[in-house]
C-alpha cells in the first residue's frame, strides 16, 4: 500500500517504461513461464474471461465447459454471452474436475469441433483445487489441438501453476487474490498457440484486443491509460513474492490451509470439498450445520466481530461459509480468525467447542516447520 500511495509518474515516459518491463519480468516468473506473453489490463478478473475468450474464439466456436462451482459456470456464461457453444461436464460442488472425462469427452470428438477447454484451477466457491497437470495430460492422450484455457484467479502465486509446464494457452488472475492488491486489474499470460489463435478468432473486440497492448507493452507503453499505482503495489508484491521464494510461499499456503481445516474437524464441522488430494491452499468451504444458514451466519459474524467471511455461491448459497487464507498471512494471523469463527458460531448458537479448533490448529503449526527445507 506505501508502494501504491507514491506520487504517480507520467505512463507516456522512460521511468513508466522501466516499471512495466520490470513488471512483466516478474509476472512471467509467477506464471512459471519462459515462453508466454503477459498481458495487463485495467479492469477485473470477470474482465479477463472476457479477454480470453474474444481473443481465441469466434462466435458458432464450441468448447469444452469444465464446471465444479459458481465461477466455472460464470467462465462459461461469459463464453455463451459471446455466441460461443458450450458444451459442459459438470460435476457436484466440492469436487475437482476430473481429467479422465475431459479425455474422454475430447476422445470422442473425431472431427476436432471442440476449440478450447475452459478450466478453472481453484474454485473459489468450493475451496476445491482441479488437477491442471493431469487434465493436460488426458488432452495430449486424446491427441487433441483444443486450447487450454485456465482461470488462475484464486491460485496464481499462492498455488504452484506451471504454465509452461502444463502447457496452459492462457491463463488468467486478477491482482487481489495472491498478488496481494487491491483489485483493478486483469492479468493473462498467453501462449504462442493461442497468439496464433487470434489470429482467426471472430469474437468483436476493442478494448479487450491484445494485440495492440502486447505490442505497446514491449515498448514500454501501454494503448490506454494503464492503473499506474497498481503497477506501482505489483512491483512490490511481486518483490515479496520473490524474497520469500516462491516454494516457501506454496508450502505457507498449504501450511496455513491445512492447520485451517484441523481447526474446522475439531469443530464438529464438514468441509465442503470431499478429496483430500484437491483440497484448496487458499481458502476453504465450511458446510454449515442442518437448519443453520450460512449467510445469515456470515452477516451475524460481520456484525458481532467485525469478522469478514464468505458466504455460499450458486447451488451451496446459504449452505456453507468461507475462510480465506491467502496473499499476505501468518500464523497470528489465520489464529485469530479461526478465534473469531469459534466465538462467532457459538454466539450464533452453534455448539462448536471453544479453543477446539484453535487448539488443533495450533498443534499442526507447531509439529510443521515454517519453511521449506533447502537444497
């Protein structure tokens, strides 16, 4: 935030222009990426669907519709809103998306109708994280050219992502999730086969083009007004992201997240997201006990504690809360917040035991070490 309070340079000028290589330099060492095109615009994560979709496909395209959640149908929806045919496997809340029935499902596509496979990498309504690396693996099986398209909103520098590796064609986040940032920017990493994409695809598009920004961005330029104090808290966290390393700051997650989810079992309470092996790193479902509604719980939270939860989205509206446990956070930290779920469910008249949940939280972080062990 010291970063972003700065006075604001002129974007048109050689310091901006330093500032934005830096930037991108930094963003393709998050993406885990030698070989794909960053690409930044002011605006949202909602905006970066956008942003992918009119840029690789043309309206009549069909593509493969991954959805686990409420926001892998929203990534979907924008995909219709642009007369692209969605053709959908669809799975309960609180689970992964499974590669073997993407393969299949592209398998049986002889005729290669399917141009893209439209995946989100964590759920941020499930608390559930889908195997990238595996749905990559059963498309090479299928010997299919779809593209793979990865919503990497909630997990992008707090999840290990591996865009070359997994051979992702772009993957999308905004700034206010593990960037720790306030929001106000989408943000792509692009790979070559979808560069070629663009240039057949048919979708309408202006602002959301990317071929003029990626060609002012290697200027140092941007085709229109850049959020220059956005950039500014970028190449702060992304310094951070870098000093911690980028190991330490998965392992912190995963740490955190499972010290979390002791907490919530030694409640009483159900996670929402059933295999272990999916479980998020950066947030978790709790299912809310029967005759209980979670968004009256969360707004009872709100108001008691002064606590800021999530409440259930889509098909688990009412059904479950959420805690986030991502971007900058310590041990302290998650601690107090399991301390006022406690204080919050008991006062809403839910018999959790107190100091339960805190009690096994606090063992696993003691039995842990905080780092990852070097070389």
């Amino acid at each position: 935030m010291r970063a972003i309070s700065q006075p604001l340079i002129d974007h048109r000028g050689p310091k901006f222009a330093t500032l934005l290589r830096e930037v991108l330099k930094g963003l393709r060492d998050v993406f885990q990426t030698t070989k794909g095109h960053v690409v930044l615009y002011p605006g949202s994560g909602t905006g970066a669907w956008e942003a992918t979709i009119v840029n690789t496909l043309s309206p009549g395209d069909q593509v493969l519709g991954c959805v686990n959640g409420h926001f892998s149908a929203l990534f979907c929806q924008t995909a219709r809103a642009h007369g692209i045919e969605v053709d959908m496997i669809e799975v309960p809340y609180g689970v992964g998306i499974p590669a073997d029935r993407v393969e299949e499902r592209l398998h049986a596509d002889k005729n290669h109708k399917i141009k893209a496979v439209l995946v989100v990498h964590n759920e941020t309504s499930t608390g559930v994280t889908s195997n990238v690396a595996a749905i990559r693996h059963g498309m090479d099986r299928a010997k299919h050219p779809a593209l793979l398209l990865v919503d990497a909103v909630s997990s992008l520098g707090s999840i290990d992502f591996r865009f070359d590796e997994w051979r992702v064609d772009v993957a999308l986040t905004g700034p206010q999730k593990g960037l720790m940032l306030p929001p106000g920017m989408a943000i792509l990493a692009v790979s070559e086969k979808a560069l070629q994409a663009s240039g057949s695809a048919q979708c309408p598009r202006s602002f959301w083009d990317w071929a003029p920004v990626l060609e002012r961005n290697s200027r140092g330029e941007f085709p229109y007004t850049p959020a220059t104090a956005l950039i500014f808290g970028l190449k702060e966290s992304l310094s951070m992201l870098a000093e911690e390393g980028l190991p330490n700051v998965f392992w912190r997650h995963a740490r955190l997240a499972e010290a979390c989810r002791r907490a919530v079992r030694a409640m009483g309470l159900e996670l929402l997201a059933k295999n272990h092996q999916e479980h998020s790193s950066t947030l978790t479902a709790v299912c809310m006990p029967d005759g209980f509604d979670s968004d009256a719980f969360v707004a009872h939270a709100q108001k008691s504690l002064d606590l800021s939860l999530g409440i259930g989205l889509g098909q688990v509206k009412g059904k479950v809360f959420r805690v986030g446990h991502l971007g900058s956070l310590n041990e302290l930290e998650l601690l107090g917040s399991l301390a006022g779920v406690e204080m919050a469910l008991r006062s809403f008249g839910i018999a959790v035991p107190i100091g339960a949940g805190l009690a096994a939280a606090e063992s696993y972080l003691l039995e842990t070490p905080a780092h990852v062990a070097g070389p």
